[in-house]
C-alpha cells in the first residue's frame, strides 16, 4: 500500500507521519552553527597567542558534518514509532516498525551530517616572521580576499579575521639581514 493510500484511509498516520516531519525539521534547527566566531564554552579563558599574516590565496572546500550517532537514534526511534502503526496485526505492525527503525536511522544519520557540515575556505597565508606560508580551514564571514591583512589566533584552534589597526607586513631582507631601500 503505497504512503498516499494509506493517508487517505488513516487519518492518524497523516498526522503521525507530519509530526515526525516536524520532529525531523525540529532536530535540523538544533544543529549548531558552523561558523568561526562560534567558541566552545571549554575555550574561555583560554590563554592563546596572535600573530599577523597576508592572505596569499583561498579557495572554498566542503566540511565534512558530524557523525555522533544522535541524528541515527533519533531517526530509528521516530521511524520504529511510526512504522509500528501500519498494519492491521502485531505481527505487520513489528515488521513495519523495524523497516520504520532502520529507514528512519538511516535518514537521521543523513540529516544530522548534512546539517552540521557545510562549506568554508582553505586560506594559504604568509604569516610576518615566517619562512613559508601556512594554511588555515575555517569559514569566511568577514569576506576576506587575497591580500588582505589578518591577525592569525592560536588558542583551542587557529582562526583569522581581518586585522584592524595591523602593523604592514615587514620589508622583505636580503643578504644578511639588510633592509633594500
């Protein structure tokens, strides 16, 4: 019996099935936010270092999301529930909820790593002081391009944003630690 069928002769399955569409969404808005301005509560406090670069080069990448296995149970609890309510006996109805459980976690898994991953940039920077460039993976915000000078900060994990204020990058040395003119 196909999912338009079965509307039409239960009304309870429509409403079970939209309120775990609901609960589906619900859990999608509950992901945290994939940004770099976003800090653990473990990072407060945290002692940290900065240091100033240029950006020599960027291009975008995808961030993987999490897999923690939460999107899963939820998917194969709300799934279990609602496929033990189609079928006229007991044995239909745990033949239903155990297709409901598996198709639902699976589902649950799929929502909760397209939800907590996204899409960010790989910066290629030239940090002051250093030989060769470094490269930090983060989102994009403040709409950083190449060129521009940022204030690189080293504490539970390494961000840039834009530095205000910035000393200029330091005149390139040659020979033995001459300044050219």
């Amino acid at each position: 019996m196909t999912v338009p069928a079965l509307v039409a002769r239960r009304p309870r399955f429509a409403f079970r099935l939209g309120a775990a569409a609901l609960l589906g969404l619900a859990v999608a808005a509950c992901a945290p936010p994939t940004t770099n301005t976003t800090v653990g509560v473990g990072a407060m406090g945290v002692q940290g270092y900065a240091t100033y670069g240029t950006i020599l080069q960027m291009r975008p990448i995808r961030m993987a999301g999490t897999r923690s296995g939460a999107g899963a149970a939820i998917g194969a609890g709300a799934g279990g529930l609602i496929g033990s309510t189609i079928g006229q006996g007991w044995r239909e109805r745990t033949v239903a909820g155990v297709g409901g459980a598996l198709i639902g976690g699976l589902a649950g898994a799929a929502i909760e790593e397209g939800t907590t991953g996204g899409t960010g940039f790989e910066f290629i920077i030239q940090e002051d002081g250093s030989p060769g460039p470094i490269t930090v993976n983060q989102t994009n915000e403040e709409g950083l391009r190449p060129g521009d000078r940022v204030v690189i900060t080293r504490t539970d994990r390494v961000r840039i944003a834009r530095a205000v204020g910035a000393p200029p990058p330091p005149a390139p040395a040659y020979g033995y630690g001459t300044v050219a003119k």
